[in-house]
C-alpha cells in the first residue's frame, strides 16, 4: 500500500451504538473522505466475516478487515481471506458449537452465560488448546490465549505491506491492545473506564457521532 496512514476503527460501541444500528450516513461520507485522501480504513470487530458482508452500510467502505476480534482477516477487493488460528482450533470450536449456551460465528462463538465454561474447558484440554474469554461488553466472546485485535491488524497490515502512522478507536475491553498498538488513541464517551484512561483522547459525545468527532480532530 501506497499510503503511510491507516484509521482502524471497532464496529459495535464505536462506529455504531450495536446491534443492528447502522453507520450514519454523515459518518460514512466523512469515512470516504478519509479514504479519498490516502488513509487506508481498516475495521476491526468481534463479529464474523459472514455477518460482515451482510450489512449494506459497511459496502466498499473498508480496506481491510479484522474478524472475530483477530481470528481472521479479510481484504474485500480481492476476497483475501486468511484464518489465524490452527486446525486444532477449529476442531474444538466445532466441537463447542454443540453446547447449548453458545452463538456460533464462523471460527468462534459467544457465550450466552459463563455455566458452560467449564465444559469448554474439558474439550479445550481433549484438543490441546488454551483459550481465553472476554467481555465485549456483556457479550461473552471465546479466543485463543494468543490471538486479540492487535494481532490480526499486524497480520493484515503486513499482507497490504503497510507502514506508517496508525489511529485506532475502539470503546471496550476487546479493543484494548488494538489501541495500544496505535500512534493515535480515541474512543467515544461510551468507552469502558479502562479504555478512557488508555487513549490519548476521548471524545465527549458516544458511539458514530465520537467518530466524527474524533476524526474531525484527524484531518
């Protein structure tokens, strides 16, 4: 990639207020904008690429994006689409799929309630793996120990051979090394405690309309 900016920015708490509440269309033109004028868009979410292509709002919007909070990436130009994790992964997500207090995603799944951790953990021990847990906001997500945001942005920066200045918005947990790894930091009024005392700036309004803000203070 040409450009030596990249704006990485979480969906759900940041972009959006969550659920199914799209991108404003204020916040997707100054996004375009951003594009326009070199900065590579990169999104970063815990949701799958599946439900990914399902939303209109995020359609030829982002170079590149990172799924399942880093357990895969994908470049929606060329349909690049590379899984992070091992063989050994998906077979026990497989097999966690089959308990009743999960939502499968395409490599992971979310976790309705912690009662059924304990049986995660005896199929993690069958297949050798070691997982971790993190509260997305009151959305329960399953990963590997190894694998969070940051890692599948450095996984993606280096398949579009990018280097240079890079800001981050997120506003929870999930986002945290994702943030740390920037040169910028910003979240919305929304963000986790946490994630206000990490950034270097947090807007006074939440969720798409901190965005604008924020990127305001980025042009």
């Amino acid at each position: 990639m040409r450009s030596s900016k990249a704006l990485i920015l979480d969906l759900d708490g940041t972009l959006t207020k969550g659920g199914e509440d799209r991108i404003s269309r204020e916040l997707r033109n100054m996004l375009v904008d951003f594009k326009n004028n070199g900065w590579i868009l990169i999104l970063a979410t815990g949701r799958d690429r599946n439900y990914l292509e399902s939303r209109e709002d995020l359609s030829g919007l982002f170079d590149g994006w990172v799924c399942e909070a880093g357990i895969s990436i994908y470049i929606p130009s060329t349909k690049t689409y590379r899984i992070l994790v091992d063989e050994e992964w998906l077979s026990f997500i497989n097999e966690v799929k089959n308990l009743e207090c999960v939502t499968p995603k395409e490599n992971t799944v979310n976790l309705s309630c912690s009662k059924c951790i304990e049986s995660i953990s005896i199929i993690a021990s069958k297949h050798r793996v070691e997982f971790k847990i993190l509260n997305n906001k009151g959305s329960l997500l399953l990963l590997p120990k190894n694998i969070d945001k940051s890692y599948g942005v450095n996984e993606l920066l280096k398949l579009m051979t990018f280097e240079g200045f890079i800001a981050a918005v997120g506003d929870s947990e999930i986002d945290i090394e994702m943030l740390e790894r920037a040169d910028f930091k910003a979240a919305p009024s929304n963000a986790d405690e946490k994630i206000k005392e990490l950034v270097d700036y947090v807007s006074p309004k939440s969720d798409g309309e901190g965005v604008i803000d924020i990127l305001s203070i980025l042009r």
